[in-house]
C-alpha cells in the first residue's frame, strides 16, 4: 500500500516547510507527484514532478532530487512554489485568510502524470491565519485596513504592507507576518467600501494617517515602522519614506523607484508624474481577477 506522509501533520501556516514523504513503492519505481489546489473562485492551480523511489521503495523530497516537470534538482518544497494556473495568467492569491487552502498531493505510477494510474493520495490544509494571531478590522477616520497582532502582549515592531493595482484589502501577507512577531496592518487605499474606487494620484495625507494610527497604538513599538509593498504599493511605501517621518525600513518589491504616470502630493510639496511614451514601451498581457 502506497502512502504519502507529511511533517509535521495535520494543518499549518502557508510559508511553514512541511517534509514530503511515500512509502510502499516498489524499490526504483518511477513515479510523478501532483499537487493541485483550487481558490476561492474555483481557479485551478497545479505542479508535479519525476522522482524514482530508492532501494527500499521510500521517497523522501528532502533528499530525493525532482527529474523533471514543473521544476528540477533538490526542491523540498518545489510541490508548493511551482504551482501554475490551468488558465493563464489568473493571479495565486488568498482572499479570505481565515479560511485554509486544501492542497490535494498525488503519487502517479511512471513519469506522465496525464496518463499513469493513481498509487496514493492525501490532502494538506495550508493556513494564513498562524495559531494565536489576532485580526483585528481598522476603521479609524479614513483608514480602511486590517492590524493582525502575534500572539503575546506585546508591543510588537509594526510593518504597514500595501498592495499594487487591483485595490482592495488583501491580508494573506500581513497576516503571515504577525505569525512572526510582527504588527502587521493590511491597507487598502481604493475600490474597498467607501474608499475611491480608482486611483490616479498619490495623496500621501491617507497613508500618514495610517502611519499615525499604527505609532499610536499600544500594541505597536515605536519610535519607527516599516514599510512593505509591491507594485504601486511598493511606490507609496517609497513615496511615504521620503517625505513622513518615523518610518525605520521600507521593503520596494517590483517597485519603479520613480513617481511613474500618478502625481505624488503631500501638503505644499507635489511631484508631477514622469509620464511615459507608448510607442517604446513592450506589454504582456496580464489580468486581474
């Protein structure tokens, strides 16, 4: 009999490393695991790779090299990162983070995980909200956003993280983060509740009152906060650092480190966009759902 173990059991936060193991193999049988989840929409996510079982018929992902597939080498996680759309280009991400992902994990006999016969499977409960975190909705004058507090009393250093296009309030980072100690609050800047519903200049006024909620609150300590974003987020956060005060870190990722086609303003001071020639620029499609 073919199983598929995991440690440690049961369900645990999404960036935990967890060990892949099967047993009951034949000795050097060749094998493909699948993993495949579904979100919240019903969008299909799905990575697999070769592996060949050793001479007692055991496979152990730590150990065992992947021979091909989604990705190669020695990737004990490689199941979980390399996880594609069926449909192109749909966006991986978590909308409701107190609820788990289920990540169903398959041992196909041979190497084409089209074709091959089903020799075990399991299912692993993958969490954003870690044990003990607190989530705690912020509605605080115009502040529109989630605090996710570690378990303890506290204070804890604080982190304000913001996404890029697509608006909305997604939590599955902030909420991660305080999973590690950290005071996180997921802010939403337009398209959520009664916030604009589209974006086209940088008012940094929004973001200092939520840089002010978070150095006041008794959990949170001071004297500075970070900043984490990615995008346009990650060019607010980086806007927010050269003209606030009390910001100790900031983290850009993909960020343009320049003012792009939005104005920044704040209070007397203005940066007009930079503006950009359409004629020079190459695209690749990409969609937001």
């Amino acid at each position: 009999m073919v199983t598929v173990t995991l440690e440690p059991e049961g369900r645990c936060p999404w960036d935990k490393p967890v060990r892949i193991a099967v047993r009951g193999l034949a000795p050097g049988q060749r094998v493909t695991l699948r993993a495949s989840l579904r979100d919240e929409k019903g969008a299909l996510f799905r990575a697999h790779a070769r592996y060949c079982a050793d001479a007692h018929g055991g496979l152990d992902l730590g150990r065992a090299p992947a021979l091909g597939g989604s990705f190669a080498g020695l990737e004990p996680m490689g199941l979980f990162w390399a996880l594609e759309p069926e449909k192109p280009f749909w966006r991986f991400l978590k909308r409701d983070v107190q609820t788990p992902f289920a990540v169903e994990l398959e041992v196909l006999d041979g190497h084409e995980p089209d074709t091959e016969r089903l020799l075990g499977q399991t299912v692993h409960e993958r969490d954003f909200l870690p044990p003990g975190v607190r989530r705690e909705p912020v509605r605080a004058g115009r502040v529109r956003a989630t605090l996710f507090l570690p378990p303890g009393p506290g204070p804890f250093p604080g982190i304000i993280d913001i996404f890029g296009i697509g608006g909305g309030l997604l939590e599955y980072r902030a909420s991660l983060l305080a999973g590690h100690g950290f005071a996180t609050l997921a802010l939403a800047y337009y398209d959520f509740e009664d916030l604009p519903k589209k974006f086209d200049t940088i008012h940094l006024d929004y973001f200092e009152e939520a840089l002010c909620y978070m150095l006041q609150h008794t959990q949170v300590k001071g004297p500075g906060i970070g900043l984490l974003g990615i995008s346009l987020g990650a060019d607010i956060c980086l806007s927010m650092a050269s003209f606030l005060k009390n910001i100790s870190a900031t983290v850009s990722i993909n960020g343009s480190a320049l003012s792009g086609d939005k104005a920044i303003y704040y209070k007397e001071n203005s940066i007009p966009p930079l503006g950009h020639d359409l004629r020079r620029m190459k695209f690749a499609c990409w969609t937001f759902k």
